[in-house]
C-alpha cells in the first residue's frame, strides 16, 4: 500500500481550514450513511485525513432528505442534518452492484488506509467487497464495520437502529422518571457512542498497522457500546443481584446529585461531599442550616433515604426557590458545583461554548450560513479542521478517478454512462 493520496489543489482542502492535522495522508474510505458511521468517518476527516464518501448514484445517503432543510437558490435544498455529519468528505458514487463499481472500490482499497462501512453483517460479503477480500489486496488496511449488533453472535444480522441498541444495551431499563416506565435517552446514543468506539478502534489499528504492516478488522456493536455507558449497572447487578430502575434525575448513590428547580427553570446541584454541603449552608441558606444540623453533617446520613427525602431535599428546594438560574450560578461560582439547566438556545449563546470553538459557522454558496457543533478535540499543534463542507451527491467522483486512480476522461465518462458512477 501507498501513501497516495488525491492532488493538492483538486481535494477537499480548497474547503478545509489551512493547516494539515494529525491524520494527514491517511486515506479513509467511508461506505456508511445516517449517524452510526457517518459520525466516525467525520471525526477522522477533522483530525485531518482524506475521507471519500462513497454513495449510490441513485440511492445516495438518504439523510440527505433529513430536516432542518436549507433553501437555495431555486429550487435548491440541502439537509443541515447531513452537512453536520459528513462536513471534510469527498463526494464519490459508485454502484457496487455493478461489476466495474466494485473493481473500482478494490482499486481504491489498494491506495487506502481505512475502510469504514455500517451495513448489517454479511452485506459487504454477498457484494463481494467484505474483510477477507478486501485484506488480500490490502493487507495494511484497517476495516472498522459499524453495526447493531456486531459480526458475530446469534443477534448479528437482525436489523438494528439507535432505539435497537438502548432496548438491549440496558439504558432504556434504567432511564425515565423515578418509579416510572422507562424513557429513550432522547439523542441517537447507541449511534454517538459506536462512532465514538469505531474512531478509537481505527487510531488502535492504525498504529498497530504502521508498526507491523498488518491491517485488522475492527469490530463494533451498538448494544456494546450502549452497555458501556450504564455506569454502576453491571458490577451492581453482579455484586448485589440488584436490577438498576429509573431513578429520574436521582443518582443511583450519590446525594444531592440531581436536578432542581428555581425561580426561572431548573439547575444540576451536586453539592454531596462534606466540603460542599458545608460550602452550601454558607451560601445559599442561612447561618443555622449547618449549625442547626449536625448529623447532616455526615455524607452517610444524607445519602439515607428518609434523610434525603425528608429533610435535604426540602431544605435545598427552600434555597432555589426564590432565586433565578442566574443568580444561583453566581452564588455558586467557582466553590459548588451548579450549573444552570439550558436549552439549546442558551448552550448556542453560551460564552464557555463559544471560548471553546464549539458552535462553528460554516458558508454553503447559494444556501448561506449553517451553524454547528464544533470538535471537542482540542490539539494545540495540529488543532481538527472544523469548517469543512459537506459534499454534494457525488461532487468529487472525478476528481478522485482520475487524481487517485489516474482514469482518463474517456474511461470516466463510460463509467457514467454505464450507471456505475
């Protein structure tokens, strides 16, 4: 395998921020579409490698029709749902049903690093294209396969989305109001957290690929990677055979950890350790509030169910009551933990936010600007390039044929006649 990599000058770089990041040079092929693929490819693409989307010519990634729609000119529209996850990426179709689509994906594959695709397991084998294939042209290369329930087990070709993974993993159980039914974690979860795990597979690999010549599959499931974010659940279960339940905004231990509410909305508390409950008396109650209770004192006894409920609690909703989400925030300052429960609209407009570069505004011509997270990788000599567009359907098939493959025109120009591209 090379190090070839598309043209300066014919890449997406034109769009890119200026400087080469940490991934630079390393070639990423992305057969993956909504979130769970998407994402990771995305990460990859910011930490600076070349990312090829590959899509169907006629069937492209269908969250391209996913809202907020962006009008432009004319009749014009693009999806910012898609822009936010496939920003950095060259657009390339390719049918891979077609016997030329899938001699140019293994000529590809042979200038390649990494492959990342979520089909279900054994769809990229009936296509002819899957791991084992794909290694004897390659054997440097890193194949990361995103899927519900990963390559093998007796869930492994059940068809899975986000809500598949949070029903298996055990997070829907344990999520919802205390003593009630359980509630979806309300984003795509299962989703983040697999792209998140296929990222960190691809950086292993990729290292271990460097070192030794030797590429490897990189195997991850929804449902693992949802199991992985129920914090105490397991261990619990196994040591005290306690089945974890919905506890609302409650912490399975600690208190008070939780929400509560004041004059103007709701913050998070989690004054639980001596030193703060002592620091919360001062601050947000009267002189006596600590005075006045010393068996309060002990972390123990305000974790106790009739403690909490009878007298902490009420005594911490008297504190907030009166007081904005504001006001409370300063009072809290940098001595307790407490922060202000924002929607959306206040997280955009956060300055904290904004010091960290996390809403970006990126210019799509002819549809204007489009705002959106940003990278939480902060790397101070090759920072992630974050304004990056989105490609339109297929925007850089040429470019990369002919600058990665050396095809000519001609050779192009049959391809797309054929259906292939």
């Amino acid at each position: 395998m090379t190090n070839a990599s598309v043209a300066p000058g014919s890449t997406s770089r034109k769009t890119h921020d200026a400087e080469p990041g940490a991934l630079d040079g390393v070639v990423v092929i992305d057969i993956t579409r909504v979130v769970a693929g998407p994402y990771c490819s995305m990460i990859l693409a910011d930490l600076g490698a070349t990312v090829i989307k590959v899509e169907h010519p006629d069937e492209p990634d269908y969250t391209r029709t996913f809202p907020p729609m962006l009008q432009g000119d004319g009749a014009r529209s693009m999806s910012g749902f898609f822009a936010q996850y496939n920003r950095n990426k060259l657009g390339v179709t390719i049918n891979l049903r077609h016997d030329d689509g899938k001699a140019l994906l293994r000529r590809l594959v042979e200038s390649a690093h990494v492959l990342v695709e979520n089909f279900r397991p054994g769809t990229m084998d009936k296509l002819g294209v899957g791991y084992e294939t794909l290694r004897q042209i390659n054997p440097q290369l890193v194949y990361a396969a995103l899927s519900g329930f990963g390559q093998h087990g007796p869930y492994r070709t059940k068809p899975a989305y986000d809500n598949s993974a949070q029903a298996t993993g055990g997070l829907w159980s344990m999520n919802g109001p205390l003593g009630g039914p359980p509630v979806r974690v309300g984003t795509i979860i299962g989703d983040l957290a697999a792209s998140l795990y296929g990222v960190v597979g691809v950086l292993a690999a990729l290292r271990h690929a460097e070192r030794t010549g030797e590429g490897q599959l990189v195997d991850i499931s929804q449902q693992d990677s949802v199991l992985t974010l129920t914090e105490n659940a397991v261990v619990n279960y196994s040591a005290t055979g306690e089945v974890a339940m919905p506890l609302g905004n409650q912490h399975p231990f600690v208190r008070p950890y939780e929400l509560f509410p004041c004059a103007d909305g709701f913050v998070f508390f989690g004054g639980y350790t001596d030193k703060f409950w002592k620091l919360s008396c001062e601050i947000f109650g009267a002189p006596s509030d600590f005075a006045d209770n010393p068996d309060l004192h002990s972390m123990a006894v305000r974790f106790s169910d009739e403690a909490y409920r009878d007298r902490v609690r009420p005594l911490i909703e008297g504190w907030f009551r009166s007081r904005t989400k504001a006001e409370l925030e300063n009072l809290a300052g940098d001595h307790v933990p407490l922060s202000a429960v924002k929607n959306i609209s206040e997280v955009v407009a956060d300055p904290q936010i904004a010091a960290r570069d996390m809403v970006i505004e990126t210019e799509y011509e002819g549809f204007g600007s489009l705002q959106t997270f940003g990278s939480p990788i902060k790397l101070t000599r090759t920072p992630p390039r974050v304004r990056g567009l989105a490609p339109h359907t297929g925007a850089h098939t040429e470019t990369v044929l002919r600058d990665l493959l050396g095809l000519t025109q001609d050779e192009i120009a049959d391809l797309r006649r054929g259906g292939t591209i």
